[in-house]
C-alpha cells in the first residue's frame, strides 16, 4: 500500500495546525448569520448549476453536462456567484437576502485564491449603495470579534476593524499613487510616461487593470480598510451609473491590508442596458481568450421586475484569514481542492 504524502491536509500534524483557523472559520460563519438574521434578511440557498455562469470578461467557470432521463442532455456551468439568482428573487418579493454561497472559479490558485471558495453575497431592496458600505465595515468588526482577534492582518499589514473606512474614488486614487489622469485622453501614453509596462494592443481596460494592480491596491487598506469607489462604468458591467456623474458607475470594492475583500454595486435594472453590456463583455473575452458565455435570458427578463437595489459579494474565506492572521487561503478551508497532477510526459 502506497503511503500517503506528509503534505496531504488530512494528516494528523497538518490538520492540528490548520484546526484553530477551521474552528474561527465555523464561529465567524455563525456570527455573520445571526447578524443578518437580526435585521431581518433572509438566507437563501440558490442552485449552483446555471445556464451562464456570469457574463464578465476574466471570470473563468467550470463547464458541465445535465443528460436528462432520455438521453439527451445540455451544458451547464457551476456559477461563479449567486448573483443572478439572487436577483431574481429580488424580482419574486423577497427583500433582504443572504447567502454564503459555495463558488467555483476556474484559472484561480494561489495564497488568496482557490478554485471552490464561499462567497457571503447579500443584498438590500430599495437601499443606496451607501448602506452595502456600513455593511461593510460592521462585517470587518463582527468577524475579528468572533475570531476573538482585535486586529486584521496579512503579510505583514495591520488594520483596525473598528476604525472607519477610508472612502476614496478610483480616480482619486490613480491621481495619489499613480500620479495618473483616469479620464486622460490617452490613458495608456500617460501609464507608459511613468514607468507602467503597457503594450501596443493593449485595450483600455488592459491599461487600467495594470495601474490598479501594480500601483494602487498594494497601498489600500493600510491601518484602515478602504472602500475604492465610483469606478468607471466600463469596470462595473453589473452597477448603475452614478447620478452625479454618469462617466462612473455605483461600484465600491473594500479592501483591507491590501486585499480585495469585497464587490458592490447600487444594482443595475434596466435589461437592455444590461444586454449591451453583457455582450460588450463577451466580446472582450473572445478577443482575450478567444471563448463566450451564454447570456442567461430568464435573468434579464427578472430584472424589469427587480426593484432598486444594492448588494454587496464578500470573499468570507478571505475575511476569515484576515481575522485569524492566517497566510493561505487553503488554512482556512476544511478540505482544499486538491492540486492539478503534473503534466504527461
């Protein structure tokens, strides 16, 4: 009989190491419940197999087949979020609702990605997006508490979950770190006078992604989360534009000890505008990794009855290894995904 790796997560050693994180995982998931169920949301527990997984350009899904009793069968994918469903229960009555969903997401491995991970997804009807950023903060303070822990931490980094957010607009923030113009122009030209790597082919988005990643989010999230907002209607395929601005959109994500902890959106309604810029997304993805989503109809159809809304999609495996101080998301998960064999020779 072959014996097992000493690395593998079930061995005696490992697992007591892991088991402390396991355990503020499991009073942390129950301290969230009791306090979204103490104003009055709902948990839902929606499906996981989807016609469209999401329509964004980087969101990569993994794919499967339904065969029905005949024979016959169709593709399916495990959702990315329970956004779509969500909403659509949104669009049935319901008004507050929660959910620690479990999601895949495939092309993701590393210390603060894995491929099945639990998404707290929850979303307010008739509320401004405003309110998602005090639920925000009130997370931050709720899960350091319930991991018995007066600090956040990572690599290094500290926050204080009782202090308040920081509240800083993307453009703001490429003016502070990158010393960048975000509505330039000519944003890539800028980008490449300061040093940013950008190529002939690159897109706008390309440009943008690149300044935010190399020069702005290392620096958020420092001493104090920050919420990073009113991002540009291009980056926020599922938010509504801003009243006072239409070139930017109701899109904040939080960050704390420079990790994105958090996406929110005041909720896009309008089904044709959605359209466009679902299909606009799927255009990008072709031209970036030459495939395409399908386009879940059902879910534009519910959004002309969805009300306005706000809702707010939290990696509660990454708040949990903030809390704990742990330094790999795989610390915190009961059982991680195992890792891909070698390639054959």
């Amino acid at each position: 009989m072959k014996a097992p790796q000493a690395s593998s997560w079930w061995s005696p050693d490992r697992h007591a190491d892991r088991r402390p994180f396991l355990l503020a995982r499991n009073r942390v998931a129950a301290a969230i419940r009791r306090g979204f169920e103490d104003q009055g949301f709902v948990e839902t527990a929606v499906a996981a197999l989807a016609i469209s997984p999401g329509n964004e350009a980087h969101l990569h899904a993994f794919e499967t087949r339904a065969i029905g009793p005949d024979g016959q069968g169709a593709g399916l994918y495990l959702h990315t979020s329970p956004e779509f469903a969500a909403k659509k229960l949104l669009a049935a009555g319901e008004t507050k609702l929660f959910e620690m969903a479990r999601v895949w997401r495939n092309r993701e491995r590393g210390p603060l990605h894995h491929p099945e991970f639990t998404l707290l997804e929850w979303y307010r009807a008739n509320a401004p997006y405003e309110a998602i950023m005090a639920d925000c903060a009130a997370l931050l303070r709720l899960a350091a508490d319930a991991a018995g822990s007066r600090q956040l931490s990572f690599r290094g980094q500290i926050v204080d979950p009782t202090a308040e957010p920081e509240r800083l607009t993307v453009a703001a923030a490429f003016d502070r770190y990158a010393g960048l113009d975000l509505f330039a122009s000519d944003l890539a030209a800028a980008a490449r006078a300061t040093g940013i790597r950008v190529a002939d082919d690159d897109a706008w988005a390309d440009v943008f992604s690149r300044v935010l990643v190399e020069k702005v989010e290392p620096n958020l999230g420092i001493g104090r989360a920050t919420i990073l907002c009113d991002y540009p209607v291009s980056e926020a395929a599922l938010a509504r534009p801003q009243p006072s601005d239409p070139r930017v959109a109701e899109r904040f994500e939080l960050y704390a000890c420079g990790v994105e902890l958090a996406n929110c959106f005041g909720e896009l309604t309008d089904p044709a505008e959605q359209r466009r810029r679902f299909e606009a997304e799927m255009a990008e993805k072709q031209r970036l990794y030459g495939e395409r989503y399908p386009i879940d109809e059902d879910f534009l159809a519910a959004l002309a009855h969805m009300p306005p809304a706000s809702g707010g999609a939290l990696g509660f495996d990454r708040l949990v290894m903030l809390a704990t101080g742990a330094s790999r998301i795989d610390q915190v998960l009961w059982s991680p995904v195992p890792d891909l064999p070698p390639p054959r020779l």
